[in-house]
C-alpha cells in the first residue's frame, strides 16, 4: 500500500514538472511573439512619422506600448507618441502624454528629456503674457525641475537660457501694472509691483527701471531716506545705465535745469548749423 502511494506521488510530481515546462515554454513563445508585435507596431509607427501623418504614428506608438507593457519598448513608444503630437503642435495631447510617461516610468533613462518636452511644449503654448499665465507658470515650474534634478545635462542649459526668458516676459507684465498704479498715483500697489521685480526678476533686463521708479514714488511721497537707499543701489550695481542718471536728476534740480539747458543749446547749435 505504502509503495502504491509513493508511485502515485512520483507519477505525480513528473506530470507537475512536464506541465509547467510546457506553461513554460508556452510562456517565452508568448513573450517572443509579443516583442514581435511590438517591434511591427514600433515600426509601423516610425514609418507613418516619417511620412507626416502624427495621429496614426501616435497611435502605433501607443498601441507598441499597451501590447506589451513590461517590455523595453513600451517607455520608448510612450515618449514617441509624445514627440509626435509635439512635431505637429498638437502640445495638449503631447503633455496629457508626457504627464503620463512621468507618472508611469518615473525611473526611465529618458526622463530628463520627458521633462524637457514638456517644458517646451507649456513654453510654445505662451502667446500673450496677459492671457497664458497658467502657461508660464507650467513652463517655469517644469525647467526649474530640470535644471535642479538634472543640471549636468544639454536640456539643462536651453532650460536656464528659457527660463530667463521667460522671467523677463513675467517682469514685463508686473513692470506693466506697476506703470499704471504709477501714472494713476497709486504708490502702494505701484511699490509692491516694482519690488517683486527686484525680488523675483533681479537678473532681467527691467530691474534698473524698477529700482528708479522706486526711488521716484519715495521720494515724492516724502521717504526721501527710502529713496536714497534705493539710489544708492542703483547706483552701486548700474551706474552707467540711464536710469541712473534719471534717478540722480531726482536729487539734484540744478542737474535738471542744466540738463535743459544743454538740450537747448544743443538743438540751438543744430539750427545754425543747418544754414551753412
């Protein structure tokens, strides 16, 4: 009896062994058809992308990823789609799948450049400072990503170079308002708009007038300690620039009449000489 159950358990056990090499066997068939069809679908995809037609390429690059997910190529075929849509300024539908490609493969090889499309994609969707904020707001929070995680990279530098772009258009517009407050002789919300310029934007191209036009409404409100110190930094760090000398008539009235005195002389001078 005893010998009859240890038979049964051996016979057992070599049926087991047969059927999971053949589930086996079944299974790397399986995966080597899979990798196959994925290939052609890769394929196919890189073929409609050459030819111009994005929306079938998207879809073949989608289709390569979904057949078989866990494959190498699906991260491949996932930021491919992407970068169709993006060739053909489709930019939503290349974020909704940049978004997803950072969200699903967050340890790919090729994330600096998913970041990097992406940014770019939010950047190209900037047409008017006024009306795309949201825009500029994505774009600026996606570069600075990539300049700190990946500051060693080419994306990198074409980040930093963006991003100061991208600070003077969001400069531009608190200089804009900031004007306004200025002409409507509204100081207080005029002085916040011309300090978050030199707060947030010191390194573009609109700190020297923020700093004068600080320097003005102090002065003419009656801070003139206020308005020196602004001066004075703006003397310290742009002495050469025309804004300080504006700043330095602010000061100075003999420097104003004297300065309209050699415009005069100067325009006199130009009549005379157009005679000979």
């Amino acid at each position: 009896m005893r010998f009859s159950n240890y038979l049964l358990l051996f016979l057992f056990s070599i049926t087991i062994l047969s059927c999971s090499k053949d589930i086996s066997k079944e299974t790397i068939i399986k995966e080597k058809n899979l990798n196959l069809q994925v290939l052609e679908a890769y394929k196919e995809g890189k073929e409609a992308l050459d030819a111009g037609d994005v929306f079938l390429a998207a879809k073949k690059f989608n289709e390569a990823e979904m057949l078989f997910p866990q494959s190498e190529w699906a991260p491949k075929s996932a930021l491919m789609a992407a970068y169709s849509y993006y060739l053909d300024d489709y930019l939503d539908d290349s974020i909704a799948e940049l978004e997803r490609f950072i969200r699903i493969y967050p340890f790919d090889k090729n994330l600096d450049y998913a970041f990097y499309l992406l940014a770019n994609c939010y950047y190209e969707k900037i047409v008017d400072e006024k009306k795309d904020l949201q825009s500029i707001i994505d774009a600026s929070k996606t570069f600075k990503v990539l300049i700190t995680n990946y500051p060693n990279t080419e994306y990198a530098l074409d980040a930093e170079f963006k991003l100061d772009l991208i600070n003077d258009i969001l400069a531009a517009k608190e200089m804009y308002v900031g004007r306004y407050y200025f002409d409507k002789k509204k100081w207080i919300p005029a002085i916040n708009r011309f300090n978050l310029v030199i707060e947030n934007y010191d390194t573009t191209i609109y700190t020297e007038e923020a700093l004068h036009r600080l320097v003005e409404i102090h002065y003419i409100i009656g801070l003139k300690d206020e308005a020196k110190k602004y001066a004075k930094l703006l003397g310290y760090n742009y002495k050469s620039s025309e804004w300080y000398e504006r700043t330095y008539s602010v000061f100075n009235e003999e420097y104003k009449i004297k300065k309209k005195q050699i415009k005069k002389e100067k325009s006199f001078f130009n009549k005379i000489k157009s005679l000979f």
